[in-house]
C-alpha cells in the first residue's frame, strides 16, 4: 500500500489549472499575464524531505510568504495531478523541462518564470488543453538514474493536497503498470 510521496529526492511537474486569466505580481519577474487554461511547472526536491517535503509546499495553495515563482501562481491555479520522478538528480529538472520546451503544444507564458538560477527559458509551460504523461514516459525512463524509479502521477482531488487519498498511476517506459489507491 502506498503511504504518499516518496521522501526520496527527485523531480516533478506540477499539472495546474487556472480557471480566468488573471494578472499576477510574480516577485522581481513584475506583473504578469497568465490567461486561462493549463499549466506544467517542472521543480526539483533534492533537500530535506525530498518530494514529500515540496510538493506539500506546492500544494498548499501558496499560503505564507512567497519564497519562488510559483508560489505566487499558486494563489491562482489550482493543482490537479502532480508527476513525480523519484531518485532522479536534481540536473534532470532542465531535462524535463526541455521535453516540455519542445513540446509543440505548449508555450511560454512567462520567460524566465522558475527558471532564475538556470539557463533554461522557464520552467512554466502552458497547454490549451491538460496534458498527458504517455508520451513523456518513454522519454523520461533514462532521468530517474540508479534507484529511482518509473514516472508516477498523482490525481489531485479538487480542493485537498490529502496525497494519501490521491488516485496513483505508474508508469513504466514500455507500459502503464496500472492504478493504486490510497485509504478513503
């Protein structure tokens, strides 16, 4: 039985859903425009808790003081799914999101936006339509490294981050290995 994230270091991407455009003050990035539709935020957690410790930070909704960039779109898109790679190192963050840069259905609403200690052009992405993580999983096999493990994805319910009630899917670079549950 699963008990949640893992608390294993590793990457993510967090799958938001903004609902109206909004106008969001976004620290030293000023105010910016983020029309409706979904959003893909790639991170990484490699301190104290691993994937556990962010994304219940990320999940919070933006509560307390904002400390990075998505905390502050946090108070406006709601999280649905979070996709987790655990044991991948934390150079594997600008890998995904390059997969995701490259990807020819989505742009770059903010240029820079969680990407101000890195080359990469942001790690915000939006989609007109929720994405899917069939066709990353056979691209991101080779980032977990040694001892990580398959591509998981949590369903988010709407209005908790409870990850323990969370619907799981697993999946593997050849196949989707199948759905798990946590306690109700």
């Amino acid at each position: 039985m699963r008990a949640g994230l893992p608390t294993l270091p590793g990457v993510y991407a967090l799958i938001l859903f903004c609902p109206r455009e909004r106008r969001i003050a976004v620290g030293a990035l000023g105010v910016r425009r983020f029309p409706a539709g979904w959003y893909v935020y790639v991170g990484s957690a490699c301190g104290p808790g691993g994937l556990r410790g962010r994304a219940g930070r990320h999940l919070g909704g933006g509560r307390g003081s904002p400390r990075w960039h998505i905390d502050f779109l946090r108070r406006a898109a709601a999280a649905r799914e979070l996709w987790c790679l655990p044991g991948a190192p934390a150079r594997a963050e600008h890998r995904l999101a390059t997969l995701f840069a490259c990807s020819p259905e989505a742009s770059v609403p903010v240029p820079r936006f969680g990407a101000s200690d890195c080359r990469c052009r942001a790690h915000l992405f939006a989609f007109a339509a929720k994405p899917r993580p069939e066709p990353l999983a056979a691209h991101l096999a080779g980032l977990a490294g040694p001892g990580g493990g398959p591509l998981r994805v949590f369903s988010l319910p709407l209005r908790t981050a409870d990850l323990a009630k969370a619907p799981e899917m697993v999946y593997s670079p050849r196949k989707r290995l199948g759905r798990r549950t946590g306690k109700r």
